[in-house]
C-alpha cells in the first residue's frame, strides 16, 4: 500500500477482514509496540504521530505520523477491534536515530511516478487515484506488488538503509512464524514487499544488522496536523491534499457532491454569497470534465477547477481559501490522557485547560487584559514558554486599539514539533515556571551549551529539531531582564541583575550601553501593573545612564554617515527611556550632556540634539530659530544644512504647523538652493517629510502655499465673513485656562 491514501485504507481493512490474520506487523519502530493500545482509546483523535527522540540530543529525533485513512492506523484499529496481536515491525528507532547523515537514504526510484509515467500519466497523484484510490478492495495488491518487483530489478542495488530496513522486516517476520502464528498480515510501503516475500537466507540479514550505531530512543503519541501530511512538510510518503483524502475515506456516498457543498459552506462563512443552484452546476462540470478525460470518478483536479470557475467565479484568491481549509485542511489531532509524557508536558496541558488555552492548529488572536487574573495568568504562561524556545504564541503589538502596558495581543498557533520543544525543555524543570526560571539564570551565566533559540529542519522521514547558538551580549542581558518580568519569574531576576551589572562593568563601549539601556527602563516600567518591584531595575538603570553620560562625547568623534545615523537612532532611544525613569537626576544630567555636545556634533545629531532640547525646554524657541538660521544660511554645505534639518524635524512635523518662523526659515533655505543644490538634498528632504503623519505633510503644503521664499512667515488672512462672538470665545479661554492653572483677568482680555 501506499502510506496515506483513502482507497489503500480501505482495501487494508476488507483484506485483513477477509483474511483474519492471526497476528498483523505494521510498518514502524518496535519500541512503539507498548503504544498500540492506545490507538482504541477514544480520545485518540487523528492525525496523531509516533515522536521518537533521545533524551538531550535534540537534534536526534523523528516522527512517524499518521491520518484516520492510513492504511497503518486501519490495520492497528482493526487489530485492536478483533483481540488480535499488533506489532511494528521496521528497523528500532534506537538505530534509525543513531545512524549518521552518511546513513540517510539517497534518492531512489519513485515508483508511483514511474508507473504513472508508463501509463500514460503526467500526473503521479492522478494516476493513483484512477488506479487505486477509486478502485474498492484488496486485488490490486497484487498487481501493485508485481510492479514495483520490476521496478526494484532495475533500480539495481537498493538503497544502503532500506536495506538495512528491510532486513529487520525480514527478521521479525521470521520470529513472528517462529512463535507459531500461521496468518501474518504485513502492512507496509508498496516499495518492500518485494524484498518481504519469499524470505532469503537469515544469515545475509545478520550480517547487515550485526554492529549498527545505537541509542537510548523513547517513543510516545503526539498531536500532529494535516498541513504536516502535506507534501511541503518534508516527509517523503506525504499527499498534497490529506484535507481531500480524508473527504474521501470518510464519505458514505457521493464524494465529489459532499465536496462541493462543503467548498459552498466555506466560501458562505467568508460572506460570499454561494447558493444550492451553484453547488449543482459545479458538480455538473466535474463530472463532464472527469468524462472528458476518461477518468472513472472526478478527483481533485475536476473538483478544483469547477469550483474555481462556478462558485469562485474564476478568483483565485477564493479558491486559495478553498485549497487552505479543505483541500489541506487545519485538523489538529488530540491524544488521550494516558499518553506517557514528561512532567513539563503535563504540566502545560493541565495550564492549557485551567486557563482556557485551547491548542489549534489554525491561527488564532487573544486580546488580554492584563488587569484580569486569568489573562494576565495567560499572559505569563505564553512568555514562560517563549523563554523556554516553545514559540507557541507570537506577540502581535500594534494590533489593537487599546494602548498602554496593560494590552497584550497574541497570536497561537500550534505545531507538532512543539512537543519535541518541550520534551527538550524539561531538562530545565517539571514544571513551566521552573523551567523558564532554570533556563533564565542559565543564559544569564553564559553557560556552555545554552541556546536562545531552536531551529526546525527536515529530516527523510519526518521532522528534526537542531539548537542554535545564542548570544550573552549586554543587550541580550537587559532584554533577558524584560522577558523575566513579563513571564514573573521573581526568581531569575536577581541572577539576571548581577549579570547585567557585572556586563555593564566591563563593557567600555558606549553604544552597547545605550542600546541595552531602553529595554531595562522599558522592564522597570512593568511594575505598576504585573506587581513588580522596579526599584533593583532602576538602581542598575541608573548605573547605566552615568557611565552613557560620560562616554557620550568621545563617542560622538570621528562617525561617518552611516555610523551617524545610528548614533542618531541611539540617542533617540536613550532619550526616550530617560523620561520613563523615576530618577529626575539622571534625566538632568542627561540633557546637560546633550547640552555640552551641542556645539560639536555633526549636522544630523546636531540638528537632532536642538530638537530635543527645545522640546525638554532646555532651548528658547527664539534661541532654536536662531540656530536653524545659522545651520540652513547660504554659507552652510548644502549637505551638511539637510542632514540638520533631517536631524532636527525627524519624527514630527508639528513645529513647522504651529512656527511660521521655523517654517518659512525652511522655505527661505530651499528657495535660495540652487537646482543641483537642491537635487543632492532632494533624498533627505523625502525621507524627513515622509515621516511626518499625512495632516501634518497637508498643513505644511497649505502654509507653505502662502510663502515667497524670502524667509519670512506665512501671512495669514481673516475671512471678511469671520464675526468672533467674544462671550462664546471667552467661555472657551476660561475652559482652556482652568485645565492649564490659568488666571484669567477678564472675559474681554481672555477673548483678545
């Protein structure tokens, strides 16, 4: 048989029912064979696979997955139905895993293409389906055998590890007739069953098994998905469309109608109008199209195609959904409670079920509300696991409406290799809290072996899951503390502060301390909401912030363009974070520091240094005209006077709106450059304006409109027909003053 396909599944089982075997070998690691049982269970819900790894070798692992119409799954819930023996019976897992990269299988014949080929089909998928899929009952079996028998003549030798494989098979179907047991059904990949029937010589099959590599594998069920069946998921026997396949071996009649009023539901759930006339026509064309071509049944090409042209109306945007949700399908599976598991597993499914967390296998959003006990429980869960490299959620900032520290948007997603992530995890604790606890004062001593992150690559026969190496740099260090109080891990924390402190200590590099220095702020910030105390944050913020003071001006020295521009972004954030810190002091000093590098600073942070200062209230608004005048006179680089500028309007166009003198210093500038002047600015005069909000770029364009590029202020004209009504004016100032601590004298002076 094929391993996935809906008509190999159903052949199995009326075989295996009309033979009433004995005992039934499976196609699949013998370590499992303790596993079987709980395939009857009915919280057993497909697709599920078999997770086989080794205990703190990551990068050691495999699954072997199954679908509700595997002909394996078939077999093992037929066996379990009948009080029957099952047992798998492929190469142990504890040699598969061992084996080295030289081991893995090359690439070899692809028997359903070559069959498909020689009968004409340009299509593998389509020829099983006319051949097998829509084909009832087990005599195909027996052509298929006798085909791949030919096709394995001229493959020549086969390949080293099915080699390997198939000797196993051999061997254990040799001591299953030894232990006496008459009819022996064997469910296994087409490919084999050559090599399986008639047995050789015992002898040539021990010495290929004799001295393989081997390790300490464990096995257990896992959840897995249909978009993992698929072809793009890396495992060899996958189908394009398990979504489709399971349509198929589940239906009770009329495949290709039921198909079609389910693509007609979707589309209605989307709000597209879809009704019962256009279902009837889509199926009218599949079954002409299948005609046409002479194929027995409409298949999935016949379907797709007229529900792209009836109920899509030829978008194919519409018939992508139909392909995501149908044709691969979003089944997450589900395994019962009794499946071994470590105790950092447990420990997330019983969380998952007391917060309500449900694990899905299509994207869904949450909005938490910090201030809610449950949410914010959810909140710390979600980060915990994050820490520990489970990236079953991804924070989705900017997403919602609300604002402030006490909104979290999060996106899960669950995938199968998730479970490999925790059982690599649980080296650190049972428990998630312990475990990002262990994992957090682990990074933060830099020990050896510890990673940031866990990459995901393809293995031949399933999934694999290598570590990446992570970094300890101060930044990292500050953001660690971040990611501590977001997950509440109380515990971490003070490991983590002494690393921060001691790093700090070390570290002569300016521009490291300032990068790292927003993060540990922005933590400090946290504890107003989640409970924290922020003071050890601030007191080590604080330290960071002097050291930043001192080194700044040596900093500043001898930067070239693209190293200005980032010291730029720098002092912006620093900046920034200084306003978020409780100690007034520190944002005092900071800005005389700014203050003292004024004069000496390159154009870009110059300009920038003005902007801040006069919005800190450091600079007059008269003493900042003064400056922008000197900086955009007809003396200054044209070069020079544009990064000023950039540097000094960045962010915000707000003071050219409401400052006609700044604004028409602006224009007086631009008017006086000439044109292979203003063509050299031209790039940063667009990146500066593009960065304003689009009514801040309209009302700079109408102010603008009433200049004459002599410098001077926008004139500004009264309509004839404005009548100020004084007492509603005054009413107004009053309101206005009230809410700024105002006196006003009187209504008449307030009006004027």
């Amino acid at each position: 048989m094929r391993h996935h396909g809906p008509g190999s599944a159903r052949s199995v089982r009326a075989a295996l029912a009309a033979q009433q075997p004995d005992v039934v070998l499976i196609e699949g690691p013998p370590e499992a064979d303790g596993l079987v049982e709980l395939a009857a269970d009915p919280e057993m819900c497909p697709p599920v696979a078999l997770l086989g790894y080794v205990a703190g070798e990551s990068s050691k692992a495999a699954f072997w997955p199954f679908a509700v119409f595997s002909p394996e799954w078939q077999a093992m819930r037929y066996a379990l139905g009948a009080g029957i023996p099952v047992r798998f019976c492929d190469l142990p897992a504890a040699h598969q895993l061992a084996m080295s990269e030289d081991r893995v299988p090359r690439s070899r014949v692809d028997p359903v293409g070559e069959l498909a080929s020689a009968a004409g089909y340009d299509d593998p998928e389509r020829w099983w389906e006319d051949v097998v899929e829509h084909v009832p009952g087990p005599a195909v079996f027996g052509a298929l055998a006798e085909a791949i028998g030919i096709l394995r003549e001229q493959a020549g030798e086969p390949d080293p590890r099915d080699a390997v494989r198939e000797a196993h098979m051999r061997k254990v179907l040799r001591k299953t007739m030894k232990d006496g047991y008459q009819r022996i059904a064997v469910v296994c990949g087409a490919w084999h069953v050559p090599a399986l029937h008639p047995l050789p010589a015992a002898a040539a099959d021990d010495r290929l098994l004799r001295g393989l590599p081997k390790v300490k594998a464990t096995l257990t069920w896992v959840p897995w998905t249909y978009g993992r069946l698929s072809y793009t998921s890396g495992y060899g026997a996958g189908i394009r469309s398990p979504g489709w396949y399971d349509h198929l071996f589940s239906s009770a009649g009329q495949p290709v109608e039921r198909w079609l009023a389910k693509a007609a539901a979707v589309l209605r759930e989307e709000g597209i109008a879809v009704s019962a006339a256009h279902v009837i026509e889509a199926v009218r064309l599949a079954d002409a199209l299948a005609a046409l071509r002479g194929r027995p049944l409409a298949g999935l090409e016949e379907v797709t195609e007229s529900a792209r042209a009836v109920l899509c109306e030829g978008s194919d945007l519409l018939t992508a959904l139909i392909q995501r949700r149908l044709v691969v399908g979003e089944r997450l599976g589900t395994v019962p409670a009794a499946t071994p598991m470590v105790p950092l597993q447990r420990d997330l499914h019983d969380q998952q079920r007391r917060l309500r967390l449900r694990p899905e296998a299509s994207p869904r959003d949450y909005d938490l509300d910090l201030r809610k006990p449950n949410d914010l429980a959810r909140s710390h869960l979600l980060h915990r696991l994050a820490l520990l490299g489970v990236r079953w959620g991804s924070s989705r900032e900017g997403r919602t409406r609300n604002i402030g520290t006490f909104r979290e948007t999060w996106e899960l997603t669950w995938r199968p290799e998730l479970d490999l992530a925790l059982i690599e995890a649980s080296m650190w604790g049972g428990t998630v809290a312990t475990a990002a606890t262990q994992r957090a004062r682990a990074l933060a001593s830099g020990a050896p072996g510890v990673s940031e992150s866990a990459g995901v690559s393809e293995s031949p026969r399933g999934w694999r899951v290598s570590g990446v190496p992570g970094s300890s740099a101060l930044e990292e260090l500050t953001t660690l503390v971040e990611r501590c109080l977001l997950a509440d891990l109380g515990d971490a924390l003070p490991a983590v502060l002494a690393a921060v402190r001691d790093r700090a200590a070390l570290d002569t590099d300016v521009a490291h301390l300032m990068t790292a220095l927003p993060a540990l702020v922005r933590a400090a910030r946290y504890g107003d909401v989640r409970g924290t105390d922020p003071a050890r944050l601030g007191e080590v913020a604080i330290e960071m912030m002097t050291r930043i003071c001192a080194g700044l001006p040596a900093a500043m020295a001898s930067l070239d363009e693209a190293a200005e521009r980032a010291m730029r972004d720098r002092v912006d954030a620093v900046h920034s974070a200084t306003g978020l810190l409780a100690d007034g002091e520190s944002r005092e000093r900071w800005l005389d520091t700014l203050a003292r590098l004024l004069p000496r600073c390159p154009p870009l942070i110059s300009g920038r240094l003005t902007r801040l200062l006069l919005d800190a209230g450091r600079l007059a608004m008269d003493e900042a005209s003064s400056r922008m005048s000197r900086e955009l006179s007809a003396a200054a680089p044209a070069a020079a006077a544009a990064g000023w500028a950039e540097g000094f309007l960045a962010g915000s166009g707000l003071l050219l709106v409401h400052d006609d003198k700044l604004l028409g210093l602006a224009d007086g500038w631009l008017a006086g450059l000439s044109e292979d002047s203003f063509a050299a600015v031209l790039p940063a005069l667009r990146r500066t304006f593009g960065g304003f909000a689009p009514p801040e770029r309209r009302a700079i364009g109408e102010k603008a409109g009433r200049l004459d590029g002599t410098g001077r202020a926008p004139v500004a004209a009264a309509a004839t027909d404005d009548d100020l009504d004084e007492d509603r004016a005054a009413i107004a100032v009053r309101a206005v003053a009230a809410i700024l601590g105002l006196a006003v004298a009187s209504h008449r002076a307030a009006a004027s």
